[in-house]
C-alpha cells in the first residue's frame, strides 16, 4: 500500500515525467508486468488492486504454521514471457528449472502393482530428444508408440495460429491420427490436461498444437519444468511490490474500481469509493467478466463475446503426514484419480513430517464435493500410489478451490479473445484470457501484459524499453 510519498525514481528505463500517466486495474501476473513496464519506460502508474495482495490467482496464504499456495504453478523453459519476469523481480533463483525434462509416471492400474515409467529427454536434437524416452515408456504398447511418433510428426506441421485449427477439438484430431484411448490418457492428456486444464475432447486444437509444439517440438530443452520453491506469495507479492515500488509505481490494494469513463477532455477517469483518478491510459487486467462490466459503451465490438468465454476449475487437495513418505519432487499418475503429486514441505515451511499437494485440473466433477468426501476418495489412491503412506499418519487434510481458475480452452475459444487494443483510445486489455496465443498459463498473463503496455506506450508516445522485449529475442 503506498503510504502517500511521491513515486521513488524508476530503477530502470528512461527518466520519469509528469507528463504521461496510466492506471492499471488488477494486480495479478498481466496488472503487475504492465505496471513495471510503463515505469520503466517513464509513464507515472498506479497499479489498483481490490485484494489485500497482489499475484491473481497464483498466491500463498496461511494456515496455522504453514504458508500454502492456493495451488501448484509450473512453468517451463519455453515460457521466455514469465522467465523474463521472475528476472524483473529478482527471483529465478527462487524458482529455478530442472537441468533436464524428467517427469516420474507411476501406473496403479494394472491388478499387478504400480508400475514406474519416465518421461525425459536426452540432449540431442528434436524430435531425437525424446526418442529414447519414449520408445521405453512402459505404459504404452509397442504400436501405441510407433504411433505417438506419427502424430507427433503431424502436429509438427500444423499452424496453431491457423483460425480452421481453433474451431476443431484436440480429441477428435488425435482419434483420426490412430491415437488409442489409453494413449490419449498415458501420454497427451497427462500433459495436455495440466496445461489447458481440459481432456483432448474439450480442448481446441490451436492451442493444443500450440502447447506440444512449443513444449515438446520447437527444442530440446523446451519443456524443462521449473517450480517456486518458496510460497508463491514471496514471489507475485513480496518481491512483486518491491519491484513496483522501486520502479516508482503507486501500488493500493484493498482498492476496487467501480467504473472507467472518458472525460470532455479525452482523459480517462478510474472510480473509486471515495474518488477518482484522472489519467493519459488505462488497462484493465482483470477477469474476463469483470472486464465486461468495466468497458465503457463502444469499447469492443461485440463486447458480449467475453461472456461467452467459459471457465474451467482447478482443485487442489492437501495432505500433512507425520513423516516423510514420498522422495521425489513430484510426479504425475496413471489408473487413479490423482494427476499430479507434489512435495511442498519445504516451500510451507513444515519442520517435521512431509506435506503433498494434488494438483486436480479440469475438475469440474469435483469443485463442489465435500472435503469428507474427497478425504475418502485420495487417501486410499494415495496409499496405492505411494507405498510410504500406508504407515503414515495423516496429520491434515483440507482442500483449495479456484472454480474459475483458467478459461476453458474449447474449441471456438480463439475467436472470442481480444487484443490488448480497444476501440476507445487510451484503454488497453490484460490477462491470460486476452489473446496471446497460449492457455490460460503465468505465461500468457505475463505476454498479455507486455502486449498491453506496448500498445500504451505507442499511443503516448513513449520508448519501448528495449529489456521488455528481451524474452522475445529468447523465444
């Protein structure tokens, strides 16, 4: 919360004027990268935010003596966008990627036991790079293999910025490319599922081509997985304000805009209870919706269309046992309803014992079951799929919903997504949601930020400073 000073100088960027300002509505991933970019190029901003914190939906909070993350982010060494940003915030250290792609799949659904298989790269050229890995992943048949390669090959070859692609499922395009059932659960939708949160039958197939493209067939090290290994809250909160703050911007959260209107005088005015700020440009980077309710008349064309942008639900389930009881970081699984399975105890801060968070996408089978419920359903695929939590005492046991955690990536979706560039001038759209050409990832709010600014800085004529656009040259 700023304390009323006047802004410090920018840490980076061009000298700061008067004579250019912006306000920023939203104080997530897209708020907050706009915000440091506008700075940095001069523009006097004011970030608003109606949470007591900033970090969307990507926070930390506290439950007794743990700090928890409402939910496990990943990204991966192709997301150049959020790599640049945790560099703008002076925090890759503390969210660092494997040295190589190594993700543990186990399998309990045969009647013999659980069965381990690897999904890893070696270090050579794509599509080689995953050749070796694949050719001995056990839960594919030897046909089922020799066909993932095929279809691997054909998604190479599609445009995911191919307007035909986005109205087509994923689903549908994987059946007519000889992909079988248990390889469509074993292999794309054990990826597919974390990234755009929804099954191949629900997702578009621009945006999945876009995801095993980029992740898995642009190079070799593409998707290496990095993950905060502190609460995500130290990261898009602490060190986010303090980035904002030493970049000179005037950050109020627990501020919640009630309108955006043009003045007689062609400045923009942002209410707030008890006011309203005068300012040269505006971007909402809020929630699809709430950016819906907040666009003056004429803004869009069709503003009615980010209504018909869907949304998709996360769960995460979280258990604290008395004692250590899993030995890796994570892993994804087979023949259970449990996806993903990672270790948190060090990042909540827990000093004895071990605590697992479950990461459940595209849950919308489960966003509203009772916790009781849930407890009787993942411990005991909990014990099938890690031996050591059959001994082990559950010391808690609690459950984080995000019912409207990403937008659903279905098919159609593509053409209902807006640029960062209104029809008002001066009024300029953030968020994973915007078009970016990514789901709803860090990724794309980050990008959706960078895309906001520019168009900000065009219109007002600012420099573009020349690290904002470092990320590209890395893509």
């Amino acid at each position: 919360m700023s304390d009323g000073s006047p802004p410090a100088p920018a840490r980076r960027g061009t000298p700061r004027t008067a004579d250019r300002s912006a306000v920023v509505v939203g104080g997530g991933l897209a708020g907050v990268t706009a915000a440091l970019a506008l700075a940095d190029a001069g523009v006097r901003v004011t970030l608003l935010e109606g949470r007591p914190r900033l970090g969307g939906l990507a926070f930390s909070f506290r439950r007794g003596s743990l700090t928890v993350d409402n939910g496990q982010h990943v990204y991966l060494r192709c997301c150049t966008a959020y790599r640049w940003f945790l560099d703008r915030i002076e925090a890759t250290a503390l969210a660092p990627l494997q040295d190589r792609l190594d993700v543990p799949v186990v399998d309990v659904a045969k009647p013999e036991g659980r069965r381990l298989g690897r999904l890893r790269r070696d270090p050579l050229p794509v599509p080689l790079h995953l050749g070796r890995s694949l050719a001995a992943y056990p839960h594919l048949s030897l046909a089922e293999r020799a066909a993932v390669g095929r279809a691997a090959l054909a998604l190479k070859g599609l445009d995911p910025a191919d307007p035909a692609l986005d109205g087509q499922d994923f689903g549908s395009w994987l059946a007519a490319h000889g992909q079988s059932a248990r390889a469509v659960e074993a292999l794309w939708d054990l990826v597919g599922v974390a990234t755009l949160n929804a099954v191949a039958g629900d997702a578009s197939l621009g945006l999945a081509a876009m995801v095993f493209k980029t992740g898995l067939l642009s190079d070799p090290g593409a998707a290496d997985i990095g993950w905060a290994r502190v609460p995500l809250g130290e990261l898009h909160d602490r060190l986010a304000r303090r980035a904002l703050d030493s970049a000179g911007v005037r950050t109020e959260v627990r501020t919640r805009v009630t309108s955006v209107s043009v003045n007689g005088n062609g400045a923009w005015s942002v209410q707030v209870p008890g006011g309203n700020l005068e300012t040269d440009a505006v971007v909402l980077a809020v929630p699809h919706r709430e950016a819906h309710d907040l666009l003056p008349p004429g803004a869009l064309d069709a503003p009615e269309r980010l209504l018909r942008i869907g949304t998709a639900p996360i769960l995460n389930v979280h258990v604290v046992y008395d004692r250590p009881v899993l030995a890796r970081p994570f892993l994804a699984a087979l023949g259970t309803p449990v996806q993903w399975v990672f270790d948190r105890t060090h990042a909540s801060g827990l000093r004895t014992g071990q605590y697992l968070a479950l990461s459940q996408s595209a849950a919308q089978d489960e966003i509203d079951t009772p916790v009781a419920e849930l407890r009787e359903r993942y411990l005991p695929e909990l014990e099938r799929l890690i031996p050591g939590t059959r001994a082990a005492v559950v010391e808690d046991f609690f459950v984080t919903r995000e019912r409207t955690a990403t937008f659903a990536p279905a098919p159609g979706v593509g053409r209902l997504r807006p640029g960062a560039r209104t029809k008002a001038p001066g009024l300029y759209l953030a968020g994973a949601w915007t078009a970016t050409g990514w789901p709803a990832t860090m990724e794309s709010a980050v990008r959706s930020g960078v895309s906001a600014a520019d168009a900000a800085l065009s219109a007002l004529g600012r420099p573009r400073p020349r690290h904002l656009f470092e990320f590209e040259e890395a893509a």
